[in-house]
C-alpha cells in the first residue's frame, strides 16, 4: 500500500478531525498559559477566555488545523507505518506483510515521521497559535518591551487564517511560517517515539492473544495513554515553541530556541518550562485516542477488513 493512497487520507482527516474538535478547546487554554501573561493557572485561565471572549474564544485559529489536518495526519501516520515495515523487511530480508516489530525499527519511524511532521506542521502550528494568542491585551503582551507596531494596540492583528499566513509571508518572508521549527524539532522527534512506541506496545499488550488484531477499545485506551505521555514529556520543548512562534504577534522578543530558554528561565524561573503540562496531559488522552481510533476504524471501513489494522 502506498503512502499517499485515498484511504490514508480520508483515514488521516477523520481522525484528525476528531483530534482536533475534541481537544481543542484546551488546546488554546494551553497555549495562552505557556505564551500568555497574567493567566496564573488552569481553571483561571479558563475563567479568563470565557470572560473575555466567550465559549468561541476557545476554538480561535481552529478552522486552519480542521482543513489541513488530513494531509498532515495521514503523511505522518502513513510515513511511519511504511517506514516501519519497511524497515522491518530488511532487516529480515523477508518479504512477508507483517515481518514483526523491534524497538529499533520502530524509534526510528517515529523520528522520521517526527522530522516529516515539522515540515508539514509548522505552517499550521504557526497560524494556529497566532491566531489564538493575538486577543491577549497588547499592555499584557509587551512586559514593558518596546512594540514592532505600537499602532496596533489591542486591535486584532490577524482577521482570518488566510490573512494570517499572507500577513506573515509579507512581514517576515517565506521563512516566517518556520519560526520555531528548530524547537518543534526538538519537541516533535522524541514526542513521536514516545507517541507512536507506546501506542504499539500497549495495544498488542491490552489485545489477548487469541485476537486477531487489536479492538476499538484498545486501540482507544492505549492511543489515549500514549497521547498523554508523549504531551506530558514534550511539554518544556512545547512551552518553547509555543512562545517562539508567538513571538511576532506584537514584539519580536526571542532571536533562537537558546535565547528564548534563557529568556524565559531569568524571568520565570525553571518552572516555566512545565507551564500547561497538566493540560498537556489531561488533553493529550482524549485527542490521541481519539486520533487513533478515527484513523484506524475508518481505514478497517475503507479496506473492509474485519479486525482493526494496527499503525
């Protein structure tokens, strides 16, 4: 099967989309605790957006991620179960469709579709976050720095996705979509391995041994345990990102991932580093089971087999 066949994607988006409405609300509350000012914790930061700008102010910024999910979804699901077998097959030297798996095989699918995942997300984590962060009061924003655009002030700098990603082009150049992408990499590799291993293991431990392959509901349970690991330990790398491509939506505050580290450590402390991982964790269960289960149950429907695939 190829990697880019109509089932991928139509599995990909599902799943995707899924994610995506089921964990994005938190998703913003995230993002405004790790690159936002004056949130203090969780349930005051719910509080906050709702005062501010009500239940839609928890869904800012997700019509971009919605509609782009399916490709990126189903590359990176595609490009690590392709190039895990693959990889399984020559190690082997055997031509069979399920060679077995190893630790080795699969930690470096995992980091070929964690590297994959930059290329493809980072335009849209970029928009998204964007678009999340610019309701935050320019006065909060600053920390008394000197503005790109004082003019602005509180006024919304972006009015849609589109106009988000023209605005950055325009403004920073095509490597403007980037920003942070050295920090995603540095999230996004380790977070797949501790992602897509996981996800492995525990679903062919919870599946008895006299099952063909694994059922909805460990595909479910063991998707949404792994969601949670990977997020709760991607979470310091994340708080960087989530800050470096904040950055620029008022003030150009950071000049690269190292400086932003320290930044944020003399101001904050080392805490800051494990802003949100609550959220983290507590969003990263329902958002990858659910994933995982779109995207398995729906590619079970698309081929018409009888037991769910395995990634």
């Amino acid at each position: 099967m190829g990697i880019f066949q109509l089932e991928d994607f139509v599995a990909g988006w599902i799943g995707g989309a899924a994610s995506v409405i089921v964990g994005y609300p938190l998703d913003t509350v995230k993002t405004r605790l790790q690159a936002g000012v004056g949130y203090g914790n969780t349930l005051s930061c719910i509080r906050m957006v709702y005062k501010r700008e009500s239940v839609l102010g928890f869904f800012k910024g997700m019509s971009f991620p919605l509609a782009s999910i399916a490709v990126y979804n189903s590359v990176v699901f595609g490009v690590f179960s392709h190039t895990q077998r693959l990889l399984s097959r020559h190690r082997l030297g055997e031509l069979e469709d399920d060679p077995g798996r190893s630790v080795s095989d699969l930690l470096l699918a995992s980091m070929v579709s964690g590297m994959i995942s930059v290329g493809l997300g980072g335009p849209v984590d970029l928009v998204k976050i964007r678009l999340q962060m610019q309701t935050q009061p320019f006065g909060e924003a600053s920390h008394g720095l000197k503005s790109r655009a004082v003019a602005l002030g509180e006024q919304a700098t972006y009015q849609g996705p589109v106009h988000c990603l023209v605005t950055i082009v325009r403004t920073e150049g095509l490597a403007g979509l980037y920003r942070g992408a050295s920090a995603m990499l540095l999230r996004d590799i380790p977070g797949y391995c501790l992602y897509f291993i996981p996800y492995v293991f525990l679903s062919e431990w919870i599946t008895p041994e006299a099952c063909t392959g694994p059922s909805p509901f460990a595909v479910w349970l063991a998707g949404g345990i792994a969601g949670a690991i990977s997020w709760a330990t991607a979470t310091p790398m994340d708080v960087v990102k989530s800050r470096m491509q904040a950055d620029g939506v008022y003030l150009n505050k950071y000049k690269g991932v190292l400086d932003c580290i320290v930044q944020s450590y003399q101001r904050e402390g080392f805490k800051v580093f494990f802003r949100g991982i609550t959220v983290n964790a507590v969003r990263g269960f329902p958002m990858s089971a659910a994933m995982f289960l779109g995207y398995e149950l729906s590619l079970k429907a698309l081929r018409g087999d009888h037991t769910v695939t395995g990634t």
